[in-house]
C-alpha cells in the first residue's frame, strides 16, 4: 500500500512535487480550462515524474482562453504600467 493525498488545482498553486500523477479527463461536472491545466501539469518537477491518470481530449489544448480572462490580463498590464511610471517619478523626486 502506498499511502497518497490529493487536492485542488487552487490549492497547489505555488507548490512543487516530486511526483505527480495528474487528472485532467474531463470532469463530471463543470469542465478545465488551460489554467486548471497549467498548474496541473506544471506541479512535477520535471517531465519523467508526472503521470496521467487515465485518457484525456486533445481539443482541451487547442481552445483559448475566455474573453473574461483575456480583459483581466489587459487590466493587469495597464495596472503594471501605471505602478512603474509612479515608482519612476517618486523614485526621481517628482
């Protein structure tokens, strides 16, 4: 017997695992996104240590993201501008 725990993709984020064995099947309810698969899959430490459950839908690996997360991200970089050119002028004194 070979004792194991399992968690979210939420609550491995950060985290990294000597080895992983991974599900990204398609769930029962709700579905995966290319973020719930990034940070599955990007848990192990490399390649030779994660394994995959069980079969899995190619096509999860062509879709894009949504529209919702593509805006957040344009927010972001605004936001990321904005921080920059304010830390440059209070760092020269203006």
């Amino acid at each position: 017997m070979t004792s194991a725990y399992a968690f979210t993709d939420y609550r491995s984020q950060g985290q990294t695992l000597p080895y992983v064995i991974v599900d990204i099947a398609k769930p029962p309810s709700g579905g995966l996104n290319l973020f719930n698969l990034y940070v599955a899959l990007s848990r192990s430490s490399s390649r030779q240590t994660i394994r995959l459950l069980r079969e899995f839908d190619n096509a999860i690996f062509l879709c894009s993201h949504t529209p919702e997360l593509l805006a957040e991200d344009d927010h972001l970089a605004v936001l990321d501008k904005e921080t920059i050119t304010w830390w440059t002028r209070m760092m020269s004194g203006q």
